[in-house]
C-alpha cells in the first residue's frame, strides 16, 4: 500500500527546493563563487534523491517492475503510464547527474549545473504535478 504521507511530504521537499533555488540562487555567480555552487549543487542532489524516493516507494508498491539501477525507476514510470515519456527521461538523466554529484565520478562543470538550473525546474514541477494527479490530490 502507498504511503500517501511519505509521498506528500517528499513532494513537498521537492517544491521547498525549487522555491530555495530560485529564490536564494545568484546563477552569474556559480563560476566564482565556490558557496553558491556548492549550494546549487548540494540542493539539486537532495531534490533529484526525493524524486528518487518517491519513484522507488511507487514501483515497489505498485509492482511495476525490477529497476537495475535507480535512473531506471524513471523508465518503469514512464512506460506504466505515470510519466511522459520525454519526463522519464529527462529526469533518468537528472538521476546520472546525481550520482555524478555525489559520488564524483567526474569534475561537474558549471555549464551543467548553470543548465539544469536554467532549463531543468520545471521538470521537477511536472514530476510532482503527474505523481499528485495518479495518486490523488492529497499527496
């Protein structure tokens, strides 16, 4: 059974995150400013993890299928119906970026967080409008 209280209040999470970057951020001062990147890209890891929480609790609860690695639970919502397609995907991408952050395989450059921040938010506003419309309005 869903727990709709752990999706809402990850859902939640997720928007306190948005409002945080975009209304804390200075983006023209990412590339001199180690603090505000390191904020940028501290916030970004914790709002892609949410949305991998809330993936994972509803392909687990909702048997939607075996993920290999969590960039696939994004797939298994798209391909049952639970996101767009062009979504899933972008955020299975945003998963790689995640995991690019926090466990550094490669330097991040700053062009790259410059256009998840730019380009990339509302992706995580659709996330949460198409988990809260399947599951009801209370999440």
């Amino acid at each position: 059974m869903t727990d709709q209280d752990l999706i809402a209040k990850r859902l939640a999470f997720i928007e306190t995150c948005l409002c945080d970057l975009r209304q804390r951020v200075r983006p023209d001062r990412l590339s001199t400013d180690v603090r505000e990147l390191r904020f940028v890209e501290h916030t970004l890891q914790i709002a892609i993890q949410a949305a991998l929480d809330v993936a994972s609790h509803i392909v687990s609860d909702y048997r939607l299928g075996e993920p290999r690695t969590n960039r696939d639970l994004f797939d298994l919502l798209g391909r049952h119906g639970w996101l767009a397609p062009s979504l899933a995907g972008v955020l299975r991408d945003m998963g790689g970026f995640r995991n690019v952050l926090v466990h550094g395989y490669a330097e991040v450059d700053v062009s790259i967080v410059r256009d998840v921040l730019d380009h990339h938010l509302p992706d995580f506003e659709a996330f949460v409008a198409a988990i809260r419309q399947r599951i009801g309005d209370s999440a």
